[in-house]
C-alpha cells in the first residue's frame, strides 16, 4: 500500500476527502494505521470555526492504532515494534528543552500548540496529522502509550478523556479523600472526571447538566460514581448541594464547552478557601452570573487546565482495564468517512438529535494503490 486517506478541514463546515502519499519512514520515525479516533468537544469546535486555523488540517486527536512500520531508533525510544497497538499524544516533545525535561511537555519550546496531533498543516509534507484519516505520521517528537492486550481500540480511545478527568479533577486541584466535588459538565470527560476523584476517595460527587441534550448522560452518572446529578435547568445546584451534603464544594471542576454560565455557577458552588478548575473552554468572553468579588471573599483558588500528561494516561489505562467503571458499555457511535461528518454537525448542535455520549471515527479500508 503506498496511499492513505485523510478527512481535511479546509474551512469551517467544509470536509474534503484527500489521498496521500504514505512517507518514507526512517530510522528516527514511523506510521500509524489507525484504528479508531474518539471525538471531543475540540472537534466540533474546530469544525465550526470557534477555535480557528490559517491552514487546512486533518483533525482527530485521541488516536489508537497499530505501529505498521518504525525505524530502529524510534522504536528503541518509543519502546514499542511494528505490529503493535498503541495510543498517541496529544503533545509532541523534543525531550530536551527546559519544559520537556521538566514534564510539562505541552509547553516544548519546539513543538507547544503548533505541533499537536489534529491540528497540523494539511498541505505540509506528509500531511498525515490527525486522527481523521487511514494513517498518521509519527515524527520523531512523537509520544507513544503502549496498549494493554486487554482493550478493544473503540473503548482504547478513552484513555484520552479518562487521562483528562484524573489530571483535570484529581491532580490539578490535589483532590484530598472525603472532598466533596462538583463536576460541571456531564459529557464524556465529565463522566470520566467523576470517576476520577470517586478513585481519589472522594466523599460526594455530584455532577450537573442542562436540559434534554444531557439527560441521558445524567442518568448514566450513578455507575461513574456520581452520588447526585442535576440538570440545571430545572433544579438550582447550589440548593441541590446543600440539601444533599450541608456545605459547599471543596472542588468544582468544569469542563462543559460553550457555556459561558458554568464559571459563574462554579464560583457560587465553591467553599470559601475551596478550588475550582477550568478546563472547558467558553468560546465567549461573556460570563454571564459571574461575579469576580467573591474570589476575593472567599478566597478561592481558580486553575487552567490544559491537556494531559503520561502520568494520567497510564492511570486512565489501569482504570480502563480493571473495568470498575463500565467505560466499555457507554453508549457510544462509531462513525466511517462518509458519516463523520453528520454526526460531529450533531455534536455541535447544529444537526437534529441528540448525541452519542460518546463518539469515536473508525477508518474504512485504506485506499488502495
């Protein structure tokens, strides 16, 4: 085979479908065939135009697949072989600047934002970046997870998600046992952020939503440890929570998408002295129910969170595999090239129907020579 197929964002709302010629791999590189690609809200973000790109790209960033070829001294770094299956990150590293020998690869002086996987130059040589596609090009700066034997690739993909909820709400904000926790949010990485600090011996967990698009992901919180779950619309969360527990939250952590109230809710759930992680980007500048005087009342703590690290990926793939949670059984569709599309315009709201909790792209045959 010396072609792949890729799904190309050239503009927003705009796919085109592109043959590429698979790269000559290297002592130093390899290639992928991917197996499967989960979806996120990133996805349906860059698919609008709310997060914007100069270039056309190939998106898709929680990526699993099979090492089809590797040069010696990739594969001696990577510690993997061809034949293997193997989860990609996010971030590329040089491993020699200061933030890469410091684990906080995602701010690699050489790479950062502008390398990450889903959202390189199309029209760059080998094009091969993202998850949408046959096939992806791993340079040298790439950063490899091997796969347990014992995870399909569609469930695989979590490790994603799962990696975000254990960084994003349990080792960003040093979630303590017997913490009460708020997650905001009830979408994937919401359900995977619940399970997270429930591991972390959290006393209550309770998890908000909004409105019929959310109510089955509501309803399946319970089996993700969430000990109450509340859409919004109808309920008042800061009642709900102090009906249920007495107090506030020690933790909030928020990862809804396009929801410019969560930060406002957020900060009126929060305990004096409590802390509250953002990880869920606005798309707006709009705060709506936000006021900033009670950070300083209660002297609260507000962190970013951006990305994932190894440590958390390796502790989302052992909680994958012990299958405590039944990550393997959420409801979920799995679409090919020709139905990608309609389900992300569902995604983003902009196609009737309510969507899959979660959503994963898995290839057709490659296009043959």
């Amino acid at each position: 085979m010396t072609a792949a197929t890729g799904l190309v964002l050239t503009a927003p709302r705009s796919f085109e479908r592109r043959t590429f010629d698979l790269p000559e791999v290297g002592g130093a590189d390899g290639l992928l065939r991917i197996e499967a690609c989960g979806l996120c809200g990133t996805d349906h973000e860059q698919y609008t135009g709310h997060i914007a790109s100069s270039h056309a790209f190939i998106p898709g960033h929680e990526v699993v697949g099979v090492v089809e070829q590797v040069g010696d001294e990739a594969a001696e770094r990577w510690g993997v072989a061809a034949g293997q299956r193997v989860a990609v990150e996010v971030f590329q590293s040089c491993r020699e600047c200061e933030p890469c020998r410091a684990g906080m690869y995602r701010r690699c002086v050489r790479n950062g934002m502008a390398t990450m996987v889903g959202f390189t130059d199309a029209d760059q040589p080998p094009g091969l970046g993202g998850g949408y596609a046959s096939h992806l090009y791993l340079g040298p700066d790439s950063m490899l997870l091997p796969m347990p034997a014992e995870l399909d690739p569609v469930t695989a993909t979590l490790f994603n998600p799962l990696g975000a909820g254990i960084r994003w709400a349990v080792e960003v904000p040093e979630t303590q046992p017997g913490d009460v926790v708020v997650v905001l949010g009830p979408g994937v990485r919401g359900l995977c952020a619940s399970a997270a600090v429930k591991e972390a011996g959290a006393s209550f967990v309770m998890i908000t939503g909004l409105g019929p698009r959310d109510a089955e992901r509501l309803a399946l919180a319970p089996a993700f440890g969430v000990d109450l779950a509340v859409d919004v619309a109808a309920t008042d969360p800061n009642r709900a929570l102090r009906d249920a527990v007495g107090a506030k939250a020690d933790v909030v952590v928020d990862v809804t998408a396009k929801a410019p109230a969560a930060l406002g809710q957020a900060v009126q759930l929060a305990r004096p002295g409590g802390t509250i992680v953002v990880a869920g980007t606005r798309g707006s500048a709009d705060t709506p129910g936000f006021e900033p005087d009670h950070i300083v009342y209660k002297e609260l703590r507000i962190l970013g969170a951006l990305g994932v690290d190894v440590s958390a990926y390796r502790k989302a793939l052992e909680l994958l595999v012990s299958a405590r949670y039944p990550f393997a059984d959420i409801p979920r569709q799995v679409a090919g090239f020709d139905d990608l599309e309609p389900l992300i315009q569902t995604m983003a709201g902009e196609r009737p129907g309510i969507p899959p909790v979660h959503g994963v792209f898995a290839p057709e045959d490659a296009i043959e020579p």
